[in-house]
C-alpha cells in the first residue's frame, strides 16, 4: 500500500475516533446532539475530514476497495455545498450505523 494512502487511512480513523471521543463519557442520545451545536459541529467537521481522505485515496488508486466510498464522499460533499441543508437524521444515522463500521474495515485495511 502506498504511504500517501495510509497516511489518509490513518487521518480517517483519527475522525472516526475523534467522534466517538466526544461521546466516551455518556451515552450516544439524539436529543443531546441536537442540542448541542459545538458537537454537531465537530462531528461535521470530522465527516468532512473522513470524505475528504476517501477522495484522495480514490484519487490516487480508483480501484482501491472501500465499502460505500462514494456515499462517504456525498455526505462530505453535501456538508459542505449544503451546509444550509444539513439533515441531523442523516448525520447521526452516519455516526451511530456507519462510522463502526468503517472504523473496522479501516483498522484492519491499516493492519494489513
């Protein structure tokens, strides 16, 4: 694997991480995110960051396997371009469902 791509899996599961950090103290509640605004905001930050990686890493090898590369990169794309329209559904469907999982296949894209 090159280094520029494990340097970019390395900055994607330090996101991941960042964002489960934010909730290592107390339990992950909806109500609790959508009340707190710097949190939100760390956490879209975050997504962009993770996005952002996945684009350079398809960037540099398009065949490089990723599960849901794309979608990573619209949910980057749509906080960034749509920051007007942000769905809070959406970014804590990402944060509870979708960041384990890609927390796993990372770490062990890095092991290997």
């Amino acid at each position: 694997m090159k280094h520029k791509i494990k340097t970019w899996l390395y900055d994607i599961l330090q996101s991941i991480e960042e964002i489960e950090s934010y909730y290592a103290d107390k339990p992950k509640d909806f109500e609790d995110y959508l009340s707190d605004k710097k949190t939100q905001r760390a956490v879209e930050r975050n997504i962009e960051i993770i996005g952002e990686a996945v684009n350079r890493i398809l960037t540099e090898d398009s065949k490089f396997k990723l599960e849901n590369a794309h979608k990573i990169i619209g949910a980057r794309n749509r906080i960034i371009h749509g920051y007007d329209r942000i769905s809070h559904e959406v970014i804590w469907s990402i944060i509870i469902n979708h960041l384990p999982k890609l927390h796993k296949e990372v770490s062990q894209l890095i092991e290997n």
